[in-house]
C-alpha cells in the first residue's frame, strides 16, 4: 500500500524577525502526533494547552478542553490536500499563534517514516520573558523528530463501519429528509466544479450567482459587498463545511467527505448526528445559526 506524506509550512503569526518551519510528516498522523512536531519544531517547552482550528471546527485534547473535538484524528482526515490551512495555537495564555499550510500532498519517499524538518527560517523565538532567541540547526531538530514516538491513525476500512442497522437506516432516512440538509448537499454537490473563495475561505463574488440558484434563494441585491454580508447564503456555506459537505482550501472549496455519506446509511447516521449536535450546542454559534436558518 502506497504510503502517503504532507509537505506544511508552519509560520508563527505576526513574528519579527520571520519565523517559520517546512515540514514533511506522514499522512496518517494525528493532529495530536502533529502538536509535538511543531513543539519540536519551534523549541517549545511543551508545558501548555493547545488546539487547531480547520475551517469552523475546533480540536484539541479534550480531557483538558472539552469545548473541542478529540484531536485523535489524522491530519489527512482534516486536511487532506494542498491548499488547506489549519491554525494551531500554543500557550493559550500567551497565545502563540501558528500558520499551517499544506503545501502538497504526494506518495512518501522510500523508507520515510517519521517527520522530517526540510527548511527553517529564523531562529527559535524565547518563549518567556527574558530568554533569548536560539539559533536553529536542521541536523539537531531532525534527530529530535526522529525520536518522537508514532501518533498515527489510518482511516477506518470499510469492514470497520458500523451495520446498517434498522435503527441507523431510520436516523439516515431521518437526515435526508431534513429540508435545510437538502439545501446545503446541493450546495456542495455545486461545487463539483472548484469554486474560488478568498483566503478566509469566503465565496468569492463571481461565485454568488450560482451559489444562491444551488440553494433556491433570490438573487444577490444589486451593490452588494461580499458573500459574507449576504446572512442567508454566509449562514449555509458556513454551516455546510462545519458538517463535512465543504471541503475549503485557501483558494477553493469543492464537496466535503460527508457528501460521499448520503449513499451510506452507516456514513448517514453520523452525519445526522452531527447535525443533532450543531443542533443542540446552547452556547455556540451553530445554535444562533441553525435556529436563523429554520424560521426563513
């Protein structure tokens, strides 16, 4: 089986002099298994919580932030090709605020199995008051990352699923029946064709027209600003892509996995439950932007 690797630049946010990292890690490691390459990476001591940011969904260990999903997903999973960017903060006090981009994602090269740091720029920055800058040596951080231990996790085969039971048949009918969830699998069945967004994954304006003909919605009002300021078509693009039917780059967005799951009753029932648990999220903005969506 053809093994395969992510080349991500890493940059830390608003950093003088610049700073940032070229990284080659294996596809199936978790963002978990990828929090310790970055703490390598950039000579960080390790001793504060974290999370990543991939579109509208949060994750990080959830014994200490229970407000996020279980960061014991791979990179591959979340992020499965170039273009995409993840944010990683480190010391949510301090806030040290960190850039992934996926650069590419290409068949690992023969006997490649840990991470590999390929370029540096910049020295690793002191992370409390007075420490000092360290010089960065590629040879050194490579040995580091060679020891690191192997937080991997291939994506589940299809034996693995769960039965199509009678009860998951009924949520998955449940869920494709919902009216607004036929809205938004329209929307990402649209984007079969890639369609350009800004790099805050905004539809970009040209892409208006037909993003609202996908959702049956009135045409955009003449002068309008930005897809953002449309709260309709903001509403259901952003809540598209937090149940996986989005799939947005940087540059682009086209159909998310979930799309594949509308076939599969086991696939189904997940994504109905996400769909229940947006749903139920009180102190979150999924909620605010559900209940907007239903009253239309």
């Amino acid at each position: 089986m053809v093994e395969w690797m992510h080349r991500l630049t890493v940059s830390l946010v608003h950093m003088v002099p610049p700073t940032r990292r070229q990284v080659e890690v294996p596809s199936d490691l978790t963002l978990a298994g990828l929090h310790e390459v970055i703490q390598v990476l950039f000579d960080w001591d390790g001793d504060h919580l974290y999370e990543f940011v991939v579109g509208r969904r949060r994750y990080a260990d959830p014994y200490y932030l229970e407000a996020c999903e279980d960061d014991d997903v791979s990179l591959g999973e979340v992020a499965g090709r170039a273009g995409k960017v993840i944010g990683y903060t480190y010391d949510l006090g301090a806030c040290w605020e960190h850039r992934i981009v996926v650069d590419a994602v290409e068949p690992a090269r023969a006997g490649a199995r840990s991470a590999r740091c390929v370029a540096g720029v910049g020295p690793h920055p002191a992370e409390y008051d007075g420490g000092r800058p360290r010089r960065l040596d590629l040879e050194v951080l490579n040995k580091q990352l060679a020891r690191l231990p192997r937080q991997r996790k291939a994506p589940a085969s299809a034996s693995a699923q769960a039965a199509a039971t009678p009860q998951i048949r009924a949520l998955a009918g449940e869920a494709r029946q919902a009216g607004l969830l036929q809205d938004l699998v329209r929307l990402a069945r649209w984007t079969a064709t890639p369609r350009a967004v800004t790099a805050t994954g905004v539809l970009k304006k040209p892409e208006v027209a037909g993003a609202l003909q996908a959702l049956r919605l009135p045409a955009q009002p003449a002068g309008f600003h930005s897809a953002k300021h449309l709260p309709r078509l903001d509403a259901c693009w952003r809540l598209a892509e937090d149940l996986g039917l989005l799939d947005i780059s940087g540059k682009d967005a086209i159909p998310g996995p979930a799309l594949a799951a509308l076939d599969d009753c086991a696939r189904m029932s997940k994504l109905n439950a996400r769909w229940q648990f947006l749903g139920k999220l009180s102190s979150d903005k999924h909620r605010n932007r559900l209940c907007e969506l239903l009253i239309f």
